[in-house]
C-alpha cells in the first residue's frame, strides 16, 4: 500500500515574513509582500497630499512626480485636470485656462490671452496674435515682412510703397535708397539723365533749359553763345570769365590784341571789322 505525502511551502512576505495565505498581495521583482509592507517600501508619496499612494486608488505619474487621482487638480482654481490638458509650471500643475491666465498674458490687440503655441509678435514692448498684427492701410496681417512704423500703428511695405514712398518721376518707381531732387522732383540716380545725350547726370556738372537738365557739353553746343575767338562754347560754369561787346562774346583767356596778343581784360580797345586791337596796336594801324 502506498502512502500519500503533503509537503508544506512557506508563502510569506518578502518583508515582514508574515503569511500571505489568504490575503492580498503585491509582487514585485520576483518577491511577494503584504499591502502594508508594499506601500511602505515602494508606494510614492502624493505630490499634494504628501500621503502615500496606496495600491488601492490610481497613481498619475508626469516628470517622475506622482498623485493620487482625487489630488491631480489645478494649483490654481483645484480643477481635476484628470484626462485634461495641463501644464507643469516649476513644481505646480496648471489646467490650459489657468496657464494662459497666469503666464501667457494678454494680446494687445484683441486683448484675449494668448494659447500655448500661439505664435507672439513683439513691437514697442507690446505683445500681438499674429493675426492681430496688422497694418493700418489694408488691415491684413503683417506677419514677418517689413513694415514701416505709422503714427501708433504700422503700416506694410506694399501700402507705404502705394501710398506713402517717394516715387521717380521718370520711372514712377519706389525710390527705396538715395535719390536725386530736381526742382523738387525726385528721380532714380540712375534716371536722372541729360535731356540730349541721356548721360547720367548723377554727380557731374549740369544746367537747365526750359526746366529740363543737360550736361555742359550738349547746353554748350545746343544753347551756349560761343567765343569769337575759339569758337568753343561760352557756359559760365565753373567760374569761367568772359566779356561781351556789342553782339560778340569772349573768354576771358581769349580777349586779346589781334595785334600784339596782349589781353584786352579791364583795357581800353577797339572794334574794327571783326578785329580787336590795344591803343597802341591801333595807332600803329592808323599811321600806316
């Protein structure tokens, strides 16, 4: 006859040693331990109670910080933010209404506080929604392209340009830098031209006719008188000297005896078919 054989095992916490046979427990690497001993050992405490988490409620678990279910609310109106969104904020936890109210401020422009992930746009130390950044000719938003600063407000490049920028009176182009002002009319550099030969007048010499711009040398040939003695146009600019008499005209340099080439400038002298001569040029002329 065979005898049957019952062999005993001990179940007992891994801690205390006390029996688990009947009770409830918790296993954890490989050990067993009793409620007591497990929230003891291992249990969290609640990051606003202080009191530990024990196993028989929820342990909600953001940053490597934890709560009970019933404590995971808002620092500031103690909302549940339990499935809400939230945002830590140092060692608090705000619900999105909260967070904006506190730390997101307020658009200067709609005066509603910004969203987390709201793009800002900063200008004078104020604060817009990127949709209320807007200009104050067209009213669409500026965003990032250029503007021009406009009493309180600002203006974008496409408005000041239409409205507002100088234009070239040539090209009817914005004059963005620089520029030349005749008359008080302004012009590209690059347009302001010499109305005969179309040289660019920009940093040279130039005169007028008739309200309209030419370089020395087309005034000289098309409207300078020219010296009887050279030929060459009589402009006056650059401090050039000359002397008329009667309907004729001379450089300075050029009004000379016909005779002994001595200059006449400041002489007496006189005028004999085409000819200009010194007194003494004239008295030898008179003897022959």
């Amino acid at each position: 006859m065979s005898k049957l054989m019952w062999q005993s095992t001990s179940f007992n916490c891994g801690n205390c040693d006390n029996s688990l046979t009947g009770h409830r427990y918790v296993n954890r690497e490989s050990n067993h331990y009793c409620l007591k001993c497990y929230e003891k050992l291992f249990a969290f405490p609640c990051e606003h109670c202080h009191k530990k988490i024990g196993t028989d409620v929820k342990d909600l678990s953001f940053n490597n910080k934890h709560w009970h279910d019933v404590c995971f609310n808002c620092s500031k109106c103690m909302k549940s933010l339990v499935d809400q969104q939230f945002t830590q904020k140092g060692d608090k936890i705000y619900c999105a209404q909260c967070h904006k109210e506190t730390f997101l401020g307020k658009c200067d422009g709609c005066r509603q506080h910004f969203d987390p992930g709201d793009k800002k746009m900063e200008y004078k130390g104020q604060n817009w929604h990127e949709r209320c950044f807007t200009c104050v000719q067209c009213r669409k938003p500026v965003g990032t392209n250029s503007f021009v600063p406009k009493d309180d407000g600002v203006i974008c490049q496409v408005c000041y340009e239409d409205r507002f920028a100088k234009k070239c009176d040539k090209c009817k182009r914005v004059i963005a830098h620089g520029g030349i002002t005749y008359k008080d009319t302004p012009f590209h550099k690059e347009c302001f031209l010499c109305t005969h030969c179309k040289k660019e007048l920009a940093g040279d010499r130039f005169t007028s006719k008739d309200h309209s711009p030419y370089c020395i040398e087309c005034y000289g040939d098309l409207f300078a008188k020219k010296c009887a003695h050279c030929r060459k146009p009589i402009t006056g600019h650059g401090g050039t000297k000359f002397v008329s008499f009667e309907d004729q005209s001379w450089h300075s340099d050029c009004f000379n005896c016909s005779g002994c080439r001595t200059s006449l400038v400041g002489k007496g002298f006189t005028a004999e078919e085409g000819r200009i001569l010194c007194p003494d040029c004239t008295n030898r002329e008179a003897q022959r």
